[in-house]
C-alpha cells in the first residue's frame, strides 16, 4: 500500500467541472471540500485510483488526465515546486523531481536517463494497469510539460511521450497537448527531452533560492526517512522496482535519499542485510499476489523480479515448502 498527495485528487476532480458532484467525491475519500489544498496531506494509492474508476462511470475520462496535468500550477506543489521553478535550468528543474519525489508520492519514482537525441524523464509505478493507475500516470506526464512550459523562457514540447498502456478510442488530446508523438503501448511511461530544452535557463531560475530550497528539501526527505523505519522504506521501494528487474542497493538509497554507505550502516543497525531483505520482499510480493485471483502466475513472476517462470516456481518452493499453484490452491480452497 502507498500513498499519494492529496492534490493530485483535488486537481482531477476540478477538472471533471460540473459533470460531476465535486463536494461529494472529496468527502468520499476523506478531504473536506470547504478546507484549503494542502500537498502534504496523502491518500491511500488505491483509494485514490478507485476515486478516479467511479469518475469514468460518470463521465468521459479519454482527457481527464492531460487536462488534469495542464491545470497543475508550480505554486501548489509546495516546496517541491518552489525548487522547480528557481532551478537554474529545466535539467535541475527534472532533477530536483527525481530526487524528492518521495515527498508527494510513495508510489512513484521517477529517473533521468541518457537516450538516442536526448533524455528521458521516466516514470516508475509498479500495479495492476487498472484505469485508475492509467490515468493518474497520464496527468503525471501531462503535468511535467505543464511545469516545464511555466518555467521554459521557450515554447516547450517534448520529442516524445511513451506510454506504457494501450491507446484511448482516439489520440487528438493527447497530440494536441503534448505537441509531439505519443506514442502508446510502449515500454516506458516517459517523456524524451532534448538536449537544448533541458539546456535552457528557467525564467526565474536563481542559484542562492535553489541552495536554500535544496537544504530546506533534504531535512524534509530526512524527515520522512526518519518517520518510517528504514526496513519499510527500502521494502517499498524494492516492491516497486521488481517487475524491471532487481533493484541495486545505489538505486534504493538514492530513492531514499541516502547514501549506500548509509543505508547499509542503517540496516546493518536492525540486523538486516540488502541481500536478504531483497529476497524477504521478493517472497512476500510473491504471497500477497498469489492470493488474488486476477494474477496469473506468469504475472506473479513478473512482478517479483523473474525473467522465467521456472526460476519463480524454485524460488517459491524454497520458500514456502511448496509450488505457487499448490500454495494458491490451499490459500483459496480449491
């Protein structure tokens, strides 16, 4: 179970506009609708998605995300969006989100990776594709160019937006928005950015606010690090990081933001190892998945890190003492 702030709940259902009763939806997941936005406040990632499924039974969802992202405003992300917006480029700008994501979402990382003709600002949420997780990685994209176009002194547009899910029942909000390809049923759920974009100095970008909201952002990612015991913290993100593969001990800290050296020396504190940890995640994904019905098993081993069923079955067994199928069968009484 993760969380998610609040806003991004606030934000859709604004931008469902009168089609929908909007008092009644904030209530329905726990926000007061007379009460001021506040980002730190989260909801459970799957209230939030179920929120997001009741709207598409009301109303037509194919551009409820991109409007969604195009309302987004720097302002309302706090001190997250304060880093952004005086960032000295649209690379720090990216940068900053990559590294303090964790303060608005537990359910999302996000990277910047090296591409062919520029970089990509991928995307990372593990789950079901149920709607609810669909539109919410829509708006999430949708808001990065929002951002960017707030900031950039230029006309703004990715080269590319990669989304992982299939296509709507037709792409022109999409197209419009973004002002480049989009490009559906691709491995990535991703922006490709060019070179010359990134480049370009923020229209208020400034060094001396960015070291102070730097500062003023780290003691808050150590904030949240400190209020969970790390053992959690590191499970949840090695949880979402399996069906890409094994996640390294760097990418967890740095997820984290801390140091290898430090999240060694803090698990090492509780008796834990990165190794065994991995594998304790792995085997308790595993469980949890094999009691719900709608995952197969070739599915189960994707999410838990395995490239073969095969190499899944004997993990499994050397767990639990039995095969996955069998394990399923007794857990559901078949």
């Amino acid at each position: 179970m993760g969380v998610i702030t609040s806003l991004f709940a606030h934000k859709m259902i604004a931008a469902a506009g009168s089609a929908v009763d909007q008092r009644s939806l904030l209530a329905s997941v726990g926000l007061d609708p007379e009460a001021q936005i506040d980002p730190k406040k989260m909801l459970v990632d799957t209230v939030y998605y179920d929120l997001l499924e009741r709207m598409a039974r009301m109303i037509d969802v194919t551009d409820l995300g991109i409007r969604t992202g195009e309302s987004m405003q720097l302002d309302e992300y706090g001190a997250l969006g304060l880093a952004w917006k005086a960032a000295p480029t649209l690379l720090g700008s990216y940068s900053r989100v990559e590294r303090y994501a964790r303060l608005w979402t537990s359910v999302v990382e996000y990277e910047l990776r090296p591409a062919n003709g520029g970089t990509l600002f991928i995307l990372h949420r593990t789950g079901e594709r149920r709607l609810g997780l669909r539109l919410s990685n829509e708006a999430t994209l949708a808001s990065a160019v929002s951002l960017s176009r707030q900031v950039s002194p230029m006309p703004f547009a990715p080269l590319e937006v990669h989304i992982k899910h299939r296509p709507p029942r037709t792409r022109e909000f999409h197209e419009r928005y973004f002002g480049c390809p989009v490009l559906f049923g691709s491995d990535l759920d991703a922006l490709l950015l060019s070179p010359e974009s990134l480049a370009q100095p923020n229209k208020l970008g400034d060094k001396g606010i960015t070291e102070f909201l730097d500062s003023h952002l780290e003691g808050e990612l150590r904030q949240v690090v400190d209020d969970a015991t790390i053992e959690k913290l590191a499970k949840d993100v090695i949880a979402r990081s399996l069906s890409e593969g094994i996640p390294k001990m760097g990418d967890v800290a740095r997820s984290l933001g801390l140091s290898v050296r430090s999240l060694h020396r803090r698990l090492a504190d509780d008796g834990l190892s990165f190794r065994t940890l991995t594998e304790t995640t792995r085997k308790e994904l595993a469980e949890g998945l094999l009691r719900d019905e709608r995952y197969s098993l070739s599915e189960v081993a994707f999410l838990t890190g395995f490239s073969e069923q095969s190499a899944f079955n004997r993990a499994f067994k050397r767990w639990i003492g039995r095969s996955p199928l069998a394990y399923r069968k007794v857990l559901l009484g078949l």
